[in-house]
C-alpha cells in the first residue's frame, strides 16, 4: 500500500466527484477496500471514502425492476429479498458462496464492478441485462456490457438498474472451482423469459479467468421460440460447447472449460425450467 497523505470522507455524491475529478490520477475511490489494499498504485495519496454519500440499498420499484447502490454490500444484497428473489433467485445463486462472510460484509457491488476483474457477479448481471448509473460532470446510464468496454476514465458508480422482465422470467447462475474459495475456473449465468409457455428472450452468459462475461448468441438462439424442453437445453449446451472459445492456464484446459460450460449452461437451464414452473 503506498503512503496515503489525505483521506477524505465526503457527505454526498456531488462532493465525492468534486474530490475525485481535482485530484486527477492521486485519487482512488475507497468502497470496501478488499481490492484496493491489495492494488493501490503507487502514485494514489489520496483516498476518498464513499461510505457517507448515501450510495447504499437495495429497491424494488413497482414496475418490478431492482436498483442496486454501489456500495451495498455484498452481505447486504444477499439480506435484501428484493434482490435475492428477481429472477427466482439469480443473484442468490451467485452470492450464497461468494468469497467468506468476512468478506461479503466488506466488499460492495460498485466496488466489484468497477474492479472489473475475474467476476462472479458479472456474468449474472450481464444476463439480467443491468444498467450502471455513472457520475462525472453529468449523470449517465448506460448498459453493463458498453460500461465494461468503455476507456476507462475517473467517475463514480452509483447505482446498478436490473430492469424488470417483461413476463415470466428466471435466471440461474453455477461456478467451477478446483475449491470454494478459489477463482472459478468458469462460471455460466442465464435468464429466460418466456412468453405464452415459448422462450421470449434468453441470455447465455460465459464467464471465466480473465473473461468477465461472454454472451453466446448460437445458444440463446437454440432457445428462442421454442419451449424449453430438454431437448432445447440439449442443443443449448451443445452451442455453447461449439461456440466458446475458453483460455488454457496451469488450471485447466481448454478443453475441460468447454465441457463445464456445457455442464454448467445445462444445469442452469434446468434450474431455470423448474423456476419457471414456480412462477407461472
Ligand atoms: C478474500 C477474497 C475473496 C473473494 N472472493 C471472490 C469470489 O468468490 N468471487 C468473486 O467474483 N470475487 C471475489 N473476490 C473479489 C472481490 O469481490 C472484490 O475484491 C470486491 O468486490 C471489491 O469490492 P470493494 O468494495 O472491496 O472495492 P474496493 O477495493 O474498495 O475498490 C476496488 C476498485 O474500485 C474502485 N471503486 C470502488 N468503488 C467505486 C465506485 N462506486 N465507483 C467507481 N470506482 C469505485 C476503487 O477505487 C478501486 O480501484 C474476492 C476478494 C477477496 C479479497
């Protein structure tokens, strides 16, 4: 950790943008800290706390979308049933095991998200078709996927939007681990919608070392407009197997990442299809 010379703990989001913007490339944003006592470059003297500018919560709105504060953290997320049951359930596949306690009572989304490393939490938000909320000198929402391959650039965070299914609609998300408490090898996250007992819309996310999230369209087409029978999660998890083109390290072949994808892509569908079966 390099020498931290000023500390700031502003009261309001306009004030920690102020901070941020005048202090250039001195700066960081102090969320839960887990990354940044890990990371923090060597030129940052300053930390600008956010714990006091009001960016924590979960809300569920009428239309039945989900926002998200930055710094919610992760313990807090999982405690929101708001969060924990969109989607029947998607976020609360991706947290129960997430990291330890310890660390889901320090660590927040924003903080998560704007690390922008090996994820988890990605790959289910890319799939829930979340929206970030970013403050710099005006305030702007963008899609998580634009988000992630914008240049990167001073801004502050301040809310993740989930938007609500247009009908009956489930996720599931799985990850591969050589422990729990390792980095997935690979993770796989889908939500489905469906409309008249037919597949509306579905998303197919692959996430893995080094990749936060990887749509796999060949898949959602194998499912869109069709019921999802077995025999459509069958052709599903062969798109993904065919489609994906996973890393080789010291951890695992490519060749093994292609086939828990498809392990992973077939138990998230069936995971999805018995959802749906307790919404509908
Ligand atoms: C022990 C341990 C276990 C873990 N297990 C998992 C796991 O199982 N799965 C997984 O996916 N990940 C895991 N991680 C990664 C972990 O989730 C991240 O370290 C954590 O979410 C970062 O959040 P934070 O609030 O601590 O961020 P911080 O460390 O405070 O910040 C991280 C970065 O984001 C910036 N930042 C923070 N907040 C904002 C904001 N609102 N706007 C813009 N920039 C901001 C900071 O300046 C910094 O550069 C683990 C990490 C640890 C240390």
């Amino acid at each position: 950790m390099p020498t931290i010379a000023h500390y700031h703990r502003p009261p309001d989001l306009d004030t920690a943008w102020q901070l941020l913007r005048d202090a250039g490339g001195s700066a960081r944003l102090l969320a839960g800290g887990s990354d940044l006592v890990l990371r923090c470059p060597p030129e940052v003297d300053t930390l600008i706390d956010l714990s006091a500018a009001g960016l924590a919560g979960v809300t569920r709105r009428a239309d039945g979308s989900l926002t998200i504060g930055a710094m919610t953290t992760f313990s807090d997320l999982l405690a929101a049933p708001a969060a924990t049951d969109h989607l029947g359930g998607l976020l609360h596949d991706v947290l129960a095991d997430f990291g330890s306690v310890l660390h889901r009572n320090q660590a927040t989304v924003g903080g998560h998200v704007a690390r922008a490393r090996m994820s988890d939490l990605i790959p289910g938000l890319l799939a829930a078709d979340a929206e970030v909320v970013v403050r710099t000198e005006d305030t702007r929402t963008r899609p998580l996927a634009d988000h992630l391959a914008a240049p990167p650039g001073a801004h502050v965070l301040t809310e993740l939007h989930l938007p609500a299914p247009p009908g009956p609609a489930a996720g599931a998300f799985t990850r591969f681990s050589r422990s729990a408490f390792d980095h997935a090898l690979l993770n796989v996250a889908v939500v489905v919608h469906l409309d008249a007992g037919v597949v509306h819309t579905a998303r197919v996310v692959i996430g893995e070392t080094g990749v936060l999230g990887r749509r796999l369209p060949d898949a959602e087409a194998a499912l869109t407009g069709k019921p999802p029978t077995p025999s459509a999660i069958d052709a599903a998890a062969r798109a993904v197997v065919a489609g994906l083109d996973p890393r080789q390290d010291a951890l695992a072949s490519a060749d093994y990442r292609r086939h828990l994808a498809g392990v992973g892509t077939r138990r998230c569908l069936q995971q999805v299809v018995a959802r749906l079966g307790e919404v509908a």
